[in-house]
C-alpha cells in the first residue's frame, strides 16, 4: 500500500520551521519551533486540530514506511540521536507541555515497529520505559502494557523550593505554609507524632524562612504556632491540602507514597523511599 509520505518531506523543507531548524533547537537543548507534528509525527487520532490529523500515521503499516523512508527514516533517527545526546535531565526541559507528551507517543509509535532500537532508548531515558497507552491501544498493543507498570516517581525540591514530580515533569503546588509541613515531614522518613509536633515549632519556622525568606510576619508565626499545636485541626487541614495538591497530579494508586499520612494515634509519616527525594 502506498502512504503518501512526501507531506512530510515537504513540510520539513518548505514550512516556516524546517527539519534542520528543529534539529539545531533540539541540539541546544530547547525547542522554540511549531514543527512537532512532521519532525516526530503520532499515531493517528491522539490529537483534534488540523496539523495532528494531516500529519497522524495512519498504521503500524505506514509508520515501518517512514521509518524505511530513505530520507524521513535517517532524520527521524538523527533527531532522535539528538535528543539522546542533551545534557537536559528530562525532555520537559526540552521541550515543554504538551510536546514532552507527543515525543513520547512517537517514541512509542515507532518502537512498536521497530522493538529495540533508539526509540526504545529514549522511553528509557526519559520516561522510565512507560509507553502512551493511547498509542499503544490504537495499534492493539495492549500485549505490551507489562512494560508500562507504573513506577514511583522521583521527587525533587528544587533550590527555589519548587517541588517537582522528576519523572512526570510536574510541578506540585503549594501555600508556603503547606509546603513547609510537607518540608517538615520529608525531613523525618522516621514519622512525627501529632502530639510531638510543638517539639519541631523551631525546625519548622526555619523551613518556613527558607521559602520565604521575607515573609515571616505575624499572622505567619501564628499559623506555624497553630499547625504545631496538637489540640487544633490545622494539621489536619495542612495535611489534607498536601494530598489535594498531589491529587490531581498523580495515579491515584500512588498518591498514599507523597501525602502525610498514618494510623490514628501513630507517628505520621511521607511513606516515599528516601532515596527518590532529591534536594538540590
């Protein structure tokens, strides 16, 4: 069957952003160009606008045609190649959202095709071997869903405080006092009883300075006094805050590893191994 793939050799060398002009930007570590959909083309259907539709693959049958392609097969190997040789420690840093996500549903495209190869590598790499699931389901390859267990994911506290989910390239959001408990009880794989918390008062508003270096005022110290007293409920509503944000942004299987939690009348603990926290 004939794929009419010379929309692709077009688009990489007429349109606005070229082949060449994508390749240089993934070499320097950072896309700037609209070309994600001719340079690392999808299975079809994952996307709604016209661009995602006219450039989707059609078939396993047309993706192992581009990847013999004398010309689109190289390049998709070149840019790929590429992305492996950045010193960027995630493709989100490289690409941003939503493109991180198309990579990896071409990455899962083309490796379903080719098993093995450099899209193998980049999967691995880059996302912990998880494949798209959507692409994966469209080709009938759900016989391949035991290499996208879901794993745990890294955490890592940024030098400005951010908290990052490392391997989905998400950003967890909180109030600086919220944050500052999560900060507490990362500091204590071992747990904190409720009733000890007054002992850790000091520890936290020196984590709550850390964030927010200007901000302890007295509205501030009244808050870290409350969350630090056992006979109120602002813990519970800190901790309860702490787990709305991670809600949102990871599988709910996970969610028990990331929030604060423990049995009533125990010590409380962040039940995420320790060595998956990174502090810059």
């Amino acid at each position: 069957m004939a794929f009419d793939l010379d929309r692709f050799v077009n688009a990489q060398n007429n349109e606005q952003y070229t082949y060449t002009e994508a390749l240089n930007e993934i070499r320097e570590g950072h896309k700037r160009g609209h070309w994600i959909w001719y340079v690392f083309p999808q299975i079809k259907g994952l996307g709604h606008s016209y661009k995602s539709e006219f450039y989707g693959i059609s078939s396993k049958e047309e993706a192992k045609a581009y990847l013999e392609h004398p010309i689109l097969g190289k390049r998709l190997r070149n840019i790929t190649q590429a992305l492996l040789d950045c010193n960027k420690t995630s493709t989100f840093n490289i690409l941003g959202f939503p493109d991180v996500l198309k990579v990896q549903s071409c990455m899962t495209l083309f490796d379903m095709v080719s098993p093995n190869d450099i899209f193998n590598d980049v999967l691995d790499r880059y996302y912990e071997g998880k494949r798209c699931e959507k692409t994966m389901s469209r080709l009938g390859g759900r016989e391949e869903k035991t290499k996208n267990i879901i794993k745990l994911t890294r955490l890592t506290i940024t030098k400005d405080c951010v908290i990052m989910l490392t391997d989905y390239q998400k950003e967890v959001k909180m109030e600086p006092i919220v944050k500052a408990v999560y900060f507490l009880f990362l500091n204590h794989p071992e747990g904190i009883p409720f009733k000890h918390l007054p002992d850790h008062r000091k520890e936290l508003t020196d984590i709550y300075q850390k964030i927010k270096p200007l901000g302890l005022n007295e509205r501030v110290i009244r808050s870290i006094e409350d969350v630090t007293n056992p006979l109120l409920n602002s813990i519970n509503e800190k901790c309860s805050r702490v787990k709305a944000a991670f809600q949102s942004e990871i599988p709910t299987s996970l969610i028990d590893y990331y929030i604060i939690a423990g049995k009533s009348g125990e010590a409380k603990k962040i039940a995420l191994p320790r060595e998956l926290v990174i502090w810059e």
